[in-house]
C-alpha cells in the first residue's frame, strides 16, 4: 500500500480449480488442499510493516468463501487492524506481503 485505504478491508478473486482453500486454525495461513487431503498451495499467515521496518503487526486475519455462481471461484477477504491503520505515525508505504508455498 502507498497510501491509507479507506477501508480495513480488502477483497481479492482467486480461482483455484480443483482445490479446497480453508483457513488454518492454527496460524491463519490459507491452504489449498485436493479432495484427498493433499497439501498443494498455501498462502502464508498474513502480517505487515510499515517502509520504516518498525511497525511490525500481526492484527490482520484472512476468510475466504465460495464466489456465488461461480465454481472453483473464491473471495479471499483481508481484514486489518483498524487501530494500525490509524495510527498517529501514519503506518504507509506498508507492505503486506502473502506469500506463496508449493505449486500448482
């Protein structure tokens, strides 16, 4: 992010044929899993600082649920901290950095 967003909410599309995606319970990670139980992709549990590297915060958390209409189609929901976001130290440029495991 370069700049404050408006809202602490963030929603991004991921099409993901043939997998499950679920949130981990125990990390808030998001895992994609065949039909099997086979770990194929994951996203890592979220968390961000600002371009200072001095405000570290893990108060964000993932949901992710079926596209109505829409198969093999998710919405996977980012919902920060607002007391982050309003900070008197203004927290941006912040990096919020997903990253990715395994392959498709």
């Amino acid at each position: 992010m370069t700049k404050r967003p408006a809202k602490n909410v963030m929603q991004f599309e991921i099409t993901a044929s043939g997998l499950t995606p679920k949130v981990s319970e125990l990390d808030g990670s998001v895992c994609f899993d065949k039909k099997s139980g086979e770990l194929v992709n994951m996203i890592d549990p979220p968390n961000m600082n600002d371009a200072s590297g001095k405000a570290y915060s893990d108060s964000l958390y993932y949901e992710i649920n079926a596209k109505d209409g829409e198969a093999d189609t998710y919405i996977l929901t980012l919902t920060i901290d607002k007391k982050y976001l309003k900070a008197k130290r203004p927290p941006v440029p912040c990096n919020h950095r997903p990253y990715k495991h395994l392959g498709w």
